[in-house]
C-alpha cells in the first residue's frame, strides 16, 4: 500500500478535498494507495479535525520547539518516513503547509513531494499573491499545483487552473474562487501522480 502524508498548517481544505476524492474514488482499489498521516506545525490546524473523523493518524510538530529549520525538517522527516518503505517510498503532499523547507529535505523527497500555490506560477511566488495579482493588474490570476523543489515556489509544474480577475475584485474573494479551483485540480494531480508511480 502506497502512504500519503499529507503536511498542513490551518483549515486544511485541500487536505479534505483529497482525502474526500480518495475515498470517493476508492484510492485504495485503484492505486493501492491511501492518507495515512496528516502533520500539521500547529496544534490547532482545523484540518486536524476532519483528518481524525475520517480515522487518519494525525501528528503535531511545533516548529517553534526547534532551533533551526534543519533540526525541524530532520524531526519531520523522522515522522513521514514511519510510511515509508524502500518498495513503496510515499508521496509527501504539501496543502498549506506554512512553512519553508531545506534543500536536504527536499532532495530527499525529491519527485514526490508536492505543493499548491495560490497563483499562476512563475508569476507571484510567495505570500499575498491575490492582492499582488489585484494590485499588478492582471486579468487572469489562478493556481498551480507542483512539484517542490530546493528554490521556494518553483520545480515542475503538475497542473494549473485559470480564474478571471473581476473589476473590483477584493483579495478575499479572489482567493475564495481560487480556492474552489484548488480542491479540483490537487486531487487530481495526486491521482495523476499515483498512476504515474504505477500503483
Ligand atoms: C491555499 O490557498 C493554498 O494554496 C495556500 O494556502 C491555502 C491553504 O488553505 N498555500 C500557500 O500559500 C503556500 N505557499 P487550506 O489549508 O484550506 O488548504
């Protein structure tokens, strides 16, 4: 059985919109594959709710109990690889994981190790992308959904998907049209990764 971790930071509405999908579309059956851990660097990440009422294994890692982000990532990395087999390596998804990670992390987990980002990559990587694409004047603005690498919101880009930007947009519904757009395309683009891996 092939592990999903899933790594969170709050709501974790693209966590729930994966294990949603995986359910629905029996995962299990059709990739041999399952979420069976959803960390989050908050104790109080909502997300951690629906992962519990949906009986998957939950785990918190404060990362303010960590004197460096190496320390950090080694202790996460320590977590994920308890789903981890050399047959069966897992897939380790960020879904609003607000953290950055090192390169020694990233390169360990490197071609299975995704993230989603609220806009049309390369453009806007980092924080406040709706009020930066308001501000830019862009007419489109949207989401991508990729693959990490070492350099902060970049590395090989698994799916996207397009929302105009309407005359007196606010950042706020902007974001909650993107967010739609998000729970579509990242659990798509998992399943799309679970087929690739040939499971
Ligand atoms: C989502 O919009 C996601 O794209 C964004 O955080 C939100 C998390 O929502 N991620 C980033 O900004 C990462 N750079 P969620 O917790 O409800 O999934």
């Amino acid at each position: 059985m092939k592990n999903i971790v899933i790594l969170i930071s709050g709501t974790g509405s693209n966590m729930a919109a994966i294990v949603r999908c995986a359910e629905r579309d029996r995962w299990s059956a059709k990739y041999a594959a399952r979420v069976a851990c959803v960390i989050s660097n908050k104790s109080n990440a909502r997300g951690l709710l629906f992962a519990k009422e949906h009986g998957i294994a939950t785990e918190v890692l404060d990362h303010t109990a960590f004197d460096t982000r190496d320390a950090f990532d080694a202790a996460l990395a320590a977590i994920i690889d308890r789903y981890d087999t050399p047959d069966s390596p897992a897939l380790v998804v960020l879904a609003g994981f607000m953290r950055i990670l090192t390169p020694g992390f990233t390169a360990k987990y490197a071609g299975r190790l995704t993230n989603i980002h609220p806009s049309l990559l390369p453009a806007f990587p980092g924080l406040h992308t709706h009020q930066r694409a308001i501000e830019a004047g862009c007419k489109f603005a949207g989401v991508t959904v990729h693959l990490v690498t070492a350099e902060l919101d970049h590395g090989p880009i698994l799916a996207q998907a397009v929302v105009p930007v309407l005359v007196d947009d606010t950042p706020e519904r902007l974001a909650e049209r993107v967010l739609a757009q998000e729970h579509q395309i990242y659990p798509r683009a998992v399943a799309g990764l679970l087929q690739q891996m040939g499971h």
